[in-house]
C-alpha cells in the first residue's frame, strides 16, 4: 500500500480493531518497514488519534482513550449495526437516547453507501420489533426523523402531509427549527409561512416527508425553546391529572427503570415520590407496576380506584 492517506486509514481501522497490535504484524499488514509504520503512527497522532507505542523488543502500538471521541473507521458490517442500533433507540428502545440517537442519525445516514443503505432497509423490512411494555406511544419511521431532523439542522424548508385529529390529510410547507420528544410521541416546532405563526406538529401524523431544497432565514422563537413551546401548546388544550405515589425503594433504582417518563425524588434512604401528569390512569398503572416494589398512591383517588378494579381482574385471571 504506497498511498500515505489510504495506508493511514487502513491503520486507523487494524488499531480500532484489536487492542494491541506487535509492530511487525501492522508493518506486515500495511506491507511497509516498520520505519514507515513510525511516520504513519506519528501522522495520526497529528491529527489526534491517541496511539501509544510500547517500546523494546516486543513492542507495539494501541490506540488509548482521548479526550474526546475520534473519527471512527467502520467496515460495512460494522456501519449497518451502529444504523440499525440507532434506529432502535431514536424508536424509544432505549431509554432517554431517542434524541442523541437521532442527532448521530442525521450524520450516519447521509454518508452510507447505497449497498449499505439497501442492507440495513431489508434488515428493518424483516424485523419484527416486541415493543417494551413502556413504550404506548406510536411507532415513528427512523427515516421520518432522520429527514425532519436533517432539514432543521441545514435550514431548508420541509414539505409533507399532514393529518390532523379530525381532518382529513393536508400538504404542509414549514421552515422547521426543532424536534422535542416528549412524554411518548415526537413532535416538530416549526414556522408555517401560509399561516404566518409557528406550529407543532406531531409525527406519527407526517407522511411523505421531504425537503424542498429551498433555504429559509432563522427566526425568533417565541419561547424560551423548543420543549417550552411545545408543552405551552398542550397545556392549552388539556388539563392534565396530577400522579403522586410514594415508592419503597431507593430513588436511584427507582429512576433507572422508569425515569423517563416520572420525575423522581428522594424521600428517605429506601423510599422516594413519583410524580407524572397524564391523561389516562392506566398509564400511571403500568408505570408503577413496572418499579416492581410496593407503593402506595398519594393522589389522586381515582389512581387508587382504577388499581382496585386492576387487582380484581388480575385476582380472577391467575384464579382461572
């Protein structure tokens, strides 16, 4: 290999593949003297990469842990697991990474190969995801979030159809600013020029997402960001029922199963409160059920009513 960029690369993807590499082997690998493996090391040091080299006889070279994360070298398989793992969490499997997931998405996706971007297509094609027993809210296509994601990222005004509760579907023309998961469902903030204000848009409603190529200015928002706008919008039109349950167990435990969706607080070194606002009580049901200690519900009655009728009828299911 006698182009210094490619041999550099290829040195790159042998150090982020194993952990120690004798210097014959990676000079035999790249086909170099080991005085040419020096240069090459040195020039990856240059550009940051942390290589550290293991003096005498046996000596060799590893890449260390840096300051911060350097450019990866992915080979094809490698590319189609790091996309479909992202795509999984950007969908809400894994707790509290949807939003990083889909910002890693929007930088993933644009470069994949098409062979890569056929194979990682057929592998969703052919996958059926068990949904976890939080996840109520409705399932969002990755490439949907990929796209909406990408057009408020480069400013360019997005197009799509809308289908609102009640109405039957309609084009929209927005300039989009940002994506907010919130609670179980991802929504767009976005200035809509034909209505001359700004909206939310929920995206299980969007289809046939798209950009238009055309750019657009930023403007002001008119909130303090996107989430504050977003539930300012929600709270006009709902009023929410206040949960608040005290827990027997640590809070830390207790906001590792289910964290992202209450707001946990210490109430003693074994015991802490939850606390969520929702519009159905069986929602704060499956919540609590799944902190798999006893509980018992502070407010509001009604919780403790539905939980009675939930005992009754799980009492006569393991009965039968």
């Amino acid at each position: 290999m006698t182009d210094p960029t490619a041999r550099a690369l290829r040195l790159l993807s042998l150090l982020q593949g194993r952990r120690d590499w004798a210097g014959g082997d990676l000079a035999g690998r790249l086909g170099v003297s080991l005085r040419t493996l020096r240069r090459d090391v040195e020039r990856l040091r240059e550009l940051g990469y942390p290589v550290q080299a293991r003096p005498g006889v046996d000596g060799g070279y590893r890449l260390a842990a840096g300051a911060a994360l350097p450019p990866l070298v992915l080979d094809d398989d490698e590319a189609v697991a790091l996309t479909v793992a992202l795509q999984a969490a950007a969908a809400g499997a894994g707790a509290g990474m949807a939003e990083p997931s889909v910002r890693a998405l929007t930088k993933v996706v644009p470069v994949l190969p098409a062979r890569l971007r056929r194979r990682v297509e057929a592998l969703q094609a052919m996958t059926v995801p068990a949904a976890p027993w939080s996840d109520g809210g409705p399932a969002i296509d990755p490439q949907l979030l990929v796209a909406a994601a990408q057009a408020c990222r480069e400013g360019e005004r997005l197009a799509f159809t809308y289908t609102a509760a009640g109405r039957p579907p309609a084009g929209r023309l927005v300039e989009p600013h940002r994506l907010v998961p919130l609670g179980r469902r991802w929504y767009l903030v976005a200035y809509d020029p034909a209505r001359g204000d700004w909206r939310t848009f929920r995206l299980d409603r969007m289809s046939g997402v798209q950009g238009s190529g055309a750019r657009f200015a930023p403007r002001p928002l008119p909130a303090e960001d996107a989430a504050a706008f977003v539930r300012a919008g929600m709270d006009r039109f709902r009023t929410p029922t206040v949960v608040e349950a005290v827990v027997e167990a640590p809070a830390a435990v207790v906001r590792d199963r289910v964290g992202r969706w209450v707001r946990v607080t210490d109430d003693g070194p074994d015991r802490c409160r939850v606390h969520l606002e929702t519009d159905d009580l069986d929602w704060p049901a499956l919540v609590l059920g799944a902190v798999r200690a006893d509980f018992t519900v502070v407010a509001p009655a009604e919780l403790r009513e539905r939980l009675a009728e939930w005992s009754e009828r799980f009492a006569r299911a393991v009965a039968g």
